[in-house]
C-alpha cells in the first residue's frame, strides 16, 4: 500500500518514526507530511531516512511551496492508496472536520480520494472537549477511522485518555482501512477456529501438539481486512488480533461450547484449529506420582467440533475445513470433506515438519468438484490473503 502519514505537532510525534519503521517493514511505502508544529518534535531527516522516500511539509525544500510543475499537493493526493495522521492534533482534527486547507497536510487531505485515519493523541481536557468529539463524529461521517486514544499517565502529567493507541494497533487499523472489502464477505459474521487445544492430565501436565496458532490468526486478519465480523475462538498462547472478537480457550470441549454458542448466528466458519483427538479419560486434581515399571494412560476420544457444527448448519451458512496430512493428503482430505460435509478443504502437507510453525507454506484448495490450484508457497499472512481471495471468488460466484 501507498500511504501518507501526517504528523502533526504533539509529543508523541516520535512515536510517528517506529510506525513509519513498521509499515516499511510490512512491505508498504510510506511518504510523510509534517506540519510546521510536527516539524518542531521530529526531524525530516529521521523520517526520510527510515522510509527511502522524501518528507514533505512546511519547511521551503519539503516541497510546500517548491516550484513545482506537478503541483505537490495534487500529486500526493492522488498517490496516496491511504492517508493515516499519527499523531493527531485537536488543531489538525478541528481543520479537517471543517474543510480548512491551511498547509500541505490539511491541503493533501481535502484533495485526496483515499481512505483516511485518525489517531489522535491530546491532554485528556482536549480530548474530552465536546468540540473535539464533534469534529471527531464529523470525520467518521465523511467514512474516516478512527484508532481512539487509549488511557495512562499522559506527557503533560495527567493521567487520564488521550494517550496515542498502540503503535501496533495503529498498523493493523490501517492494514483494515486500507484493504478493499471483498462482496461476499463484507459485513458477513466469519466464525474462525485457531490454535491447539490442551487436555490436561493433571494440574501440571498436559497433552497439546505443535500447531502455534499462527495460520488461523493470520485468517482472523485476512477475512477482517476483506470487511467480515470476526469472532475467532483461539487456543494457545497466540496474539489476538487487532479488530477481532477473540475467546480463548483450552480444551476441545471448550472450543466446542464457545463455538456453538456463536454458531447460529455466524454465515460461516474457518475451522483451522488444530484439535486434541484425544483427551485423557480422567483428570487427575493432584500431580500424577511416578510409578514402578510400564504405565498406562487411557485415551478417549474428544468432542468433533467441525462434524457437530457441520451438522447443525443452515443451508445459508458455509464450513470450511483444513486438513494437514502426512500422506495421501488429496484422498484423505476428500474423505474428510464429505464425511463432514463441508464446502472446502485447505490442504496442508505437512511431510517432513512443514506447516507447523515453519514461515512460508502452501495449501491446496479441495471441492467436491477436484482439487483447485495450490495457493503458495507463501508467508502465512499472504497465504490467509490468498485463501480469503479464493474463497470470497467461490462465494460471488455461489447462487443465493
Ligand atoms: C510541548 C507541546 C506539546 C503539545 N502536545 C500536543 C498534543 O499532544 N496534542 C495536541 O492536540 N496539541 C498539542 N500541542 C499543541 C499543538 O502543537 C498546537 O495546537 C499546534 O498549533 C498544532 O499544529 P498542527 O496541528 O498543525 O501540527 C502541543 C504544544 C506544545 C508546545
């Protein structure tokens, strides 16, 4: 993505370069545009340096007022797939809200076509001024996000709101706006299953496998980005993600309960987690004692939570399956796809460790109607891009 970020003149203007440092390191290119204010906490020199490209702003060689056929203004405006302001001012909220163009940035942000965001950072007497939250609500109906402040002790010394989000928040706010919403699954209520479960033996040991969660999670973004309602029930110890509605749980049967409470009324469902196939048959309350010579310990099978919301689906709603198999996947996965009765497998070879934690990965799409081509090999956030983009295809294309 093309994106601009405004930085006005607030403390946490310095916050500005790490974000900047981010996105460039997730692949986007970031122009920035100071104000004569921001300019005053951080340099263009910073800025420059850590994106590769030119800062823009008030200063005569930031291009403000540079003779200049192209017409500065214009040209950023149009580049721009996104214009993010981080941190911003009430003074600079307080323009846009009002169609003020005083300077390149307020200038850049009336002429622009893109997506716009907010993060504003202000004392929380600023902050909870009714001006200020009006122009707020006059930017959200124009269509512009914004990342609220969160609460702490703030520069000023105050301890209150008003405190710039989380720069990692930040990113995956624009990483959402940004993103195109795909029909089919925009404003769709996507239920998506991640991560291992854990069936305990006793208070200290437990029975897990190698899944890290990280493909499931990656599927929360994708189908988030691409404008579906998440709710991801999540095993192990994985971040939840920015926007995303997300209970943690342990065991399968916990899985099971949180995914049919969430069920009926979802339009679909990405099961990704890797489920315990087994639990031990009792729970022990206190630690299991070593004993003399060879030890038993009894299985039984865990609940199937796909089959059990397979079987309850409306015809309205879809299930998508993975299978990671070791051998003969196709044929394995086919079986598991009209066992169950699901709309679609993702395929995951995992021969020799691959899929489990490993970086980049591929999965090949399975219908009733064959295999489809593999998507991959892929960093794990490109390839829950790559499956959201296949499937929200499958879905255009799906009679009513
Ligand atoms: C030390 C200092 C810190 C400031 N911090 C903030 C701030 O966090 N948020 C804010 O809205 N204004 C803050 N201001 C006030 C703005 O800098 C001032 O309103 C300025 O006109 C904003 O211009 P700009 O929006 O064009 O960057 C601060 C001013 C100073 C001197």
């Amino acid at each position: 993505m093309k994106i601009i970020l405004g930085i006005t003149g607030g403390v946490a203007a310095y916050k500005a370069a790490d974000l900047a440092r981010l996105l460039v390191n997730q692949g986007h290119r970031v122009r920035c545009i100071l104000t004569g204010a921001g300019a005053r906490f951080i340099t263009p020199l910073t800025l420059s340096s850590l994106t590769g490209e030119p800062c823009y702003g008030a200063n005569p060689d930031q291009g403000e007022w540079r003779a200049n056929p192209s017409i500065e203004h214009i040209e950023l405006a149009r580049w721009a797939d996104l214009v993010a302001v981080v941190p911003a001012t009430a003074n600079i909220l307080g323009k846009a809200a009002n169609g003020l163009a005083s300077d390149l940035l307020s200038t850049v942000l009336l002429a622009t076509r893109a997506p716009v965001l907010w993060a504003p950072a202000m004392n929380t007497g600023m902050w909870e001024h009714p001006a200020v939250q009006a122009n707020l609500t006059r930017l959200r109906s124009f269509g512009h996000a914004v990342v609220e402040p969160g609460e702490g002790i703030l520069a000023c010394g105050e301890e209150g709101s008003g405190k710039l989000a989380e720069v990692a928040a930040i990113a995956e706010a624009i990483q959402v706006h940004g993103t195109p919403k795909l029909p089919g699954l925009s404003g769709r209520r996507v239920l998506i299953t991640a991560g291992p479960t854990r069936e305990d033996l006793d208070p200290v040991r437990t029975l897990t496998n190698r899944s890290s969660g990280t493909m499931g999670i990656e599927l929360a973004r994708a189908f988030r980005d691409a404008g579906a309602k998440v709710r991801l029930v999540l095993g192990g110890d994985g971040p939840a993600p920015w926007g995303v509605e997300t209970t943690r749980v342990r065991s399968a049967q916990e899985m099971l309960e949180a995914c049919l409470a969430r069920w009926a009324d979802s339009d679909g469902l990405v099961a990704a987690a890797a489920v315990a196939d087994q639990r031990p048959e009792a729970v022990s309350p206190e630690k299991v004692k070593k004993g003399d010579g060879p030890e038993t310990l009894v299985l039984v099978r865990t609940p199937d939570i796909l089959a059990q919301l397979s079987a309850a689906r409306r015809p309205d709603q879809w299930v998508l399956g993975f299978a990671a198999e070791s051998e003969n996947h196709l044929n394995h996965a086919l079986a598991k796809l009209k066992k169950k009765g699901l709309d679609a497998v993702l395929v995951n070879d995992i021969q020799g460790g691959r899929g489990f934690g490993a970086q980049a990965n591929t999965l090949t799409p399975l219908t009733a109607q064959g295999p489809h081509p593999p998507l991959g090999p892929l960093a794990k956030d490109q390839l829950a891009q790559a499956v959201v983009q296949w499937w929200a295809q499958r879905l255009e294309a799906r009679p009513d």
